[in-house]
C-alpha cells in the first residue's frame, strides 16, 4: 500500500497523504487532483477501491493501424496533447503484424473503463474487414470517434480529409503540366478513401475528356515496398505522372522510378498524400497533398470530450479540406 501510494503521488506530483485522502474519498481535494490520482491509478495498473469502481477511467484509448508512416505519430502527438488539456490520458493501441488486433485493444480498452476512443485509420475505413469491435463499442455506449473515411452503417462521428478533393488538385495539377498519362497508386479496392479517390480520379479525367484505363490503377499495401512494386507495374506502361494515396507510397514510387533508370520529375512526377513529416528533405522534396492534421486531431477531441460530457453529437461524417504543396517532384513531361 505504502509502495502505491508512493508511485501515485510522483506520478501525480501531489503528496502521499492527499493520494490517501482521494483512495479513502476523504474531502479537502480539488477534482482536478483527484481527477489526476485516479488516472495516475489506471495507468500505474493498480485497481481502483471498490467504491470508485464504478466511475469511468480517465483514459482515452488511441488505436492506429501503425507508426511506420509518420502521419500516424503526427496525429498521435495533436490528439495526446489536446486530450491531456481536457485532463484526460491517452492510451496508445498500435497494431502489429501477427501481433495485437484491434478487436483485442477494444477488449483490452473496455477492461480498463475507458471514458472513450479515437481510431486515426483502421478497419473501419476497410469493407472487408471485421466490425464486430466497434458494434460492441456502441452498444456499451462508450464515446468514440474516427478520423478516416468509414464504411457505412458505423454509427460514430466521423473526421476526414476530403479524398476527391485531393485527388482533383493532384490531377488538375499534373495536367496543366502537360501529363495525359496519369496514373494511380492505391490502397486495396474494400479501402473506403482509395475508392473516393479512384471516383475522383475517373471524375477528372471525364472532365478532362478522355477515360482513366483499368490499366493506370495499380493496388498496393500501405508501405515504401508496396508503392514501389505498383509504380514499377505504372511505369511499364509509360506513365508519366503517378498519384499515390500516402506519402510511404509516393516515396516507394521514387525508388522504383530510379531502380528503371528514370529520373524524378523529368521523366515522371510523383504526387504524394498527407504532406507527413520530412517530405521536404526527400531528394527531391515531395510534391504531396497535405491532410489539416492539427485541425482534424483537434475536432476530434472536441468531438469525443462533447460525449464523454453527455452532450448529443450528430453521427456524421466532418469533412476538411486538403491543400496541394507543390515541391520538386513533379515537373512538365519530357518532350516527346
């Protein structure tokens, strides 16, 4: 007991008689400090007393599919640091391959009272993938919200960059540079924001008066790997503009141009999406489309602290608008 009491109050930075003075639900503690001793309590791993049982934990579970590609951390970072001004503590929940899914994390969340979670990407946002998780989310009625496209009939707040937006500004970009062959890089065909993105692409290119061919869209898992093995299938047929649907794919599409011997952007451009950390040290530097992260990781928290609090939040889809950062990897096509 002295051993707890000890840990929760540096974890805390209170004393040891006013972490006494909380566990015993003794008066004389602001809820502020209170608020802190019981979250310090949950993430130490100890067990409330029995008589605060009952009350939700102050944490708030965060699950992203990975950390590999820096959007993740990026929105990890805004979203812990806007959680912890509501006095609440984030609980990170990332995915490994054969590791941890996402149905165990929710178990696991829900073990731990959680007051809620925000998923930044994840099976959600898959057609294919199991749902169960968050059903039972719902029908615990605990708070939560997504940011990233999400199949229908998920009956949560939704935050999203506007995919059909962005892929417009990237093809509206490369064609004013002259490109006719464009073509794409995305993720697999059940991913809900790579088929906004195909819907636009197709869209632009109806506009522009010509089809998008079956042939100029290539599939890819989210990684360097993925990006590379689909731009190399591209560039065997002569495209000379790639977009791609992350920045981990852009980059995969650099490497695969050069390992042809074609050099970025005067034999192809590439175009990537997020506008992720250290896009601007690439050689070249990036041309991306940039996601509001801070805007979106922000009026997720609003979202989610407005449940938590009992206040009704309409069970919609919060759109936000991307912007095109043009860098040095997309160029006019080489002539002829």
């Amino acid at each position: 007991m002295t051993r707890r009491l000890a840990q929760v109050a540096k974890k805390v930075g209170v004393s040891e008689a006013t972490v006494s003075r909380v566990l015993n639900g003794k008066p004389g503690v602001s809820e502020a400090t209170r608020q802190s001793v019981l979250s310090a309590l949950d993430v130490l791993g100890y067990e409330r007393p029995t008589q605060l049982r009952g009350e939700r934990a102050r944490l708030v579970g965060l699950v992203l599919p990975e950390l590999q590609n820096p959007i993740f951390p990026a929105f990890a970072e805004v979203i812990g640091g806007a959680l912890a001004q509501q006095g609440l503590t984030p609980v990170l929940c990332t995915q490994t391959k054969g590791g941890v899914s996402e149905a165990d994390y929710v178990e696991l969340l829900l073990q731990q009272q959680v007051s809620g979670v925000v998923f930044a990407g994840g099976l959600f946002a898959q057609a294919d993938a199991p749902h169960d998780h968050y059903r039972l989310l719902a029908e615990r009625n605990i708070p939560v919200v997504l940011i990233n496209a999400s199949i229908e009939n998920l009956d949560f707040p939704c935050i999203a960059c506007d995919d059909a937006v962005a892929v417009e500004q990237s093809w509206r970009h490369l064609s004013s540079l002259g490109h006719e062959r464009i073509g794409l890089v995305l993720g697999p065909s059940d991913h809900i924001p790579s088929r906004r993105k195909l819907a636009a692409a197709r869209e632009a290119a109806r506009i522009a008066g010509t089809e998008l061919p079956e042939e100029f869209v290539e599939r890819a898992m989210f990684s360097l790997e993925g990006g590379q093995a689909a731009a190399t299938r591209l560039l065997e047929r002569d495209v000379t503009g790639i977009i791609c649907a992350s920045d981990p794919l852009a980059l995969g599409a650099v490497r695969a141009a050069r390992r042809r011997g074609h050099h970025v952007p005067h034999d192809v451009s590439v175009v990537g999406y997020d506008d992720s950390a250290f896009m601007t040290c690439t050689e070249p530097p990036l041309t991306t489309v940039r996601q509001p992260i801070e805007a979106m990781g922000r009026a997720a928290v609003d979202l989610l602290c407005a449940q938590i609090q009992g206040t009704e939040v309409p069970h919609r889809e919060l759109l936000f608008e991307p912007e095109l950062v043009v860098r040095g990897s997309t160029a006019q096509p080489a002539a002829g």
